[in-house]
C-alpha cells in the first residue's frame, strides 16, 4: 500500500510538474557563446520556457558540459551542444531565434568600442552562417559594440541577399530594465509597474532615457533626470568596475536577454500585444539604425514607434542631437568593416 501511494504521488507530481511546464508552443532557439559569462545562465532562463522545443548551444569551448548540466532539467525543451566551425550549421538548422552573446566583454578602461577589432569579426563569421542556414530567424545581437556590431549583421545579411531588416536586433533590453529599476527606487514606485523606453543605441550617451515618458508619468526635477540619465547611461561601467577585471554585465544580461527572446517567442506564436525597445533599422531620425520602442508581430518589427520621440523636453531633445554624431560614426564603421573586406 506504501509502495502504491507513493507511486502514486510520484505520478501526480511529475503530472503536475509536467502539466505546469507543458509546452503550448514549440520554437527552436540558438545561443552562439553560450559557454559565457552572458551564455550560461541565459540558457538557463531559456530552457525554462514552455515557448521552447530545442535549445541549441553553441560556442567554441566549454559547452559540452554546459549543455549536459541543463539537460537534466526537467523543462520540455531538448538541449543540444555543438562546438566548432564544423558544427555550427548543424546548431542553426530550423532555428527560429538566434542570440548572439560570442565575444570578448569590458575590463575597466576598455570601452564597448574597443571591443570591436575583436567582437567585428566573430559577429560577422556567426551571421555568415545564419545567413546560410536560417535566413529566416529573428537575429537578436548582444555582443559589443551593438552600435556596430548590429550594422554589421545588416552589412552581411545584405551580400548573401537574405536582409530582412524587420528580423534583425540590437538587443538594449537591458538599458530598459536598468531604467525602470533605478526609476523605481528614486520615486519609491512599485517596479512591476515601471516601464521607461530608452531610445538612440547601446553605449554611453547614446543611451537616451526618455524619463518624461515614464509609465506611470512621474515628476522628475532637472536634477533628478540629470542623474538618472547619467547613471542609465553608465549602468555597464558601474558594473565592470564592480567586477573589477572578471568581465561586465552577465546576470542582469541574461534577464533581460531571456526577456526579449520571451518577447520574441510571444510574438512569434501570435500574440499581438508584444512591445520592446530595441536597435533596429528604423527612419525615425535620419539615422538608419536607432532604437526604439518596436511592434513586435509574427514577421519580425511589425512597427516602430513614433510617438515616444515626440514631445521631448529639451533635455532630451538636446541629448537626441548630441548623440547622433557618435552613433552615425558607431554605425559608418560597421559597415565600413564588411565592406572593405574582399
Ligand atoms: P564571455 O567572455 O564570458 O563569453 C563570451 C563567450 O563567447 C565565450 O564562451 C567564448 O568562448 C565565446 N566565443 C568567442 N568567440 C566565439 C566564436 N567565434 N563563436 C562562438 N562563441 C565564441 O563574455 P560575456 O560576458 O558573455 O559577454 C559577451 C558579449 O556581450 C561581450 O561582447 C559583451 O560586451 C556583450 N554584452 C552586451 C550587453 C548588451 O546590453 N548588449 C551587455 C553585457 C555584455
Ligand atoms: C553593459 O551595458 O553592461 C554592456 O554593454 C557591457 C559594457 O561594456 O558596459
């Protein structure tokens, strides 16, 4: 009788876990650099997805060992390893999301820039590949500088004549979570509530809070946004001094990573109420990457929100203009990178 009962609640509880984790949707997804500081618990959150089937690790060390450990959770999605050039096609194969953290991250005095003689040629080699092998998966880039490294992807998506501008992103979720932590804890608001969109691109002043548009609207003094959009602005560095040589943002990269492929995966599977802020190819300014708040659908960007960067107050009307000479700068040398190249 022992034994059977507890058969039994064995049963109803891998039931119930089972029903509680029942997939209602099954995407596949990739991580190129899941081995890293950003890859590792990324997957994790990813793998707890009922949006997910297959989770597809890549990177070029380390991710045998990362794959088994979560496999063993018991989530729906299969998780598979590949390493090597070799296997990299395998990993794409029907994949509909690809994220891309593979590179090198900050140290203190190394800014997101220097990054790129680096992070240039990795993120070029990878989108190769998506071009050849899932030309239709929505491509969310985190590795730095994303300024470049996003018209990079565009630049090599256009020579395999596979771009579809609406499926490639500049993944600045993070920004958006900083600000609506930081917004919360300087006016003592319920976080859950708090959405700041944070427009322009992912480094330094680039990084536009657009704090009068806050979600609940809240009063700021001159001063407040002042400090606000600086530390905003200075989130990463606060982090890799903090981390003091050991690399930048990882964690917090991951949640708001995890988030926006969750986004994604929702928009993928129908639903019609998906907004994000993120580094697209967009006409809102005469830049032709910014970032903004987005319509996230089915095919990718179904619409780039327009109406966050109107009625600006002068401050970040003054801090709009003065951030568009380093992200035309940002993107020209990404662009520049693939196509000097034979
Ligand atoms: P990390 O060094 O811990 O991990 C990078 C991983 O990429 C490693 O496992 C490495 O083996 C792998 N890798 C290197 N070359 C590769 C290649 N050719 N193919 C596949 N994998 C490759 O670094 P991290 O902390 O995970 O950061 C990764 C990147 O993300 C950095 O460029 C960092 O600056 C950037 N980042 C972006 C944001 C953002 O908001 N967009 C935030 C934080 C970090
Ligand atoms: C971040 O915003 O944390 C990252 O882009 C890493 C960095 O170099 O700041």
């Amino acid at each position: 009788v022992l034994e059977r009962s507890y058969n039994t609640e064995a049963q109803k509880h891998s039931q119930r876990s089972y029903s509680y984790v029942q997939p209602h949707a099954s995407y596949k997804v990739a991580i190129l650099g899941a081995a890293g500081g950003i890859g590792q618990p990324l997957a994790l959150l990813i793998k707890m997805s009922p949006l997910v089937s297959a989770l597809n690790l890549y990177d070029i060390a380390n991710v045998k060992g990362v794959a088994a450990d979560l496999s063993h959770c018991n989530t729906p999605s299969q998780v598979a390893d590949y390493t090597g050039e070799s296997e990299l096609a395998n990993c794409l194969k029907d994949v509909d999301v690809v994220v891309i953290p593979a590179g090198v991250p900050s140290k203190p005095g190394i800014t997101r820039d220097d990054l790129f003689n680096i992070n240039a040629n990795i993120v070029k080699t990878l989108v190769e590949a998506v071009a050849y092998n899932c030309p239709d998966a929505f491509i969310h880039i985190i590795s730095n500088p994303v300024n470049s490294t996003v018209p990079i992807a565009a630049e090599v998506l256009k020579q395999k004549g596979v771009y579809d501008p609406k499926k490639l992103f500049g993944v600045t979720t993070l920004d958006v979570v900083r600000a609506n932590t930081f917004v919360a804890q300087k006016k003592n608001l319920k976080l859950i509530d708090v959405d700041v969109p944070v427009v322009g691109a992912h480094a330094g002043i680039t990084i536009l809070p657009l704090l009068s548009k806050t979600k609940p609207s809240v009063a700021f003094t001159d001063e407040e946004v002042e400090e606000l959009t600086v530390r905003i602005q200075n989130a990463g560095t606060e982090v890799v001094e903090a981390k003091a040589g050991a690399g930048s943002a990882t964690l917090s990269m991951a949640y708001a990573a995890a988030r926006f492929v969750e986004s994604s995966l929702r928009a993928l599977d129908g639903d019609s109420d998906v907004y994000e802020c993120s580094y697209v190819q967009s006409d809102l300014t005469e830049l032709p990457f910014f970032a903004s708040r987005i319509k996230l659908g089915r095919n990718g960007v179904e619409a780039v929100i327009s109406s966050e960067l109107q009625g600006l107050t002068e401050f970040e009307q003054k801090a709009l203009e003065a951030l568009k000479p380093e992200l035309k700068a940002s993107i020209e040398k990404g662009v520049a990178f693939v196509q000097k190249q034979p």
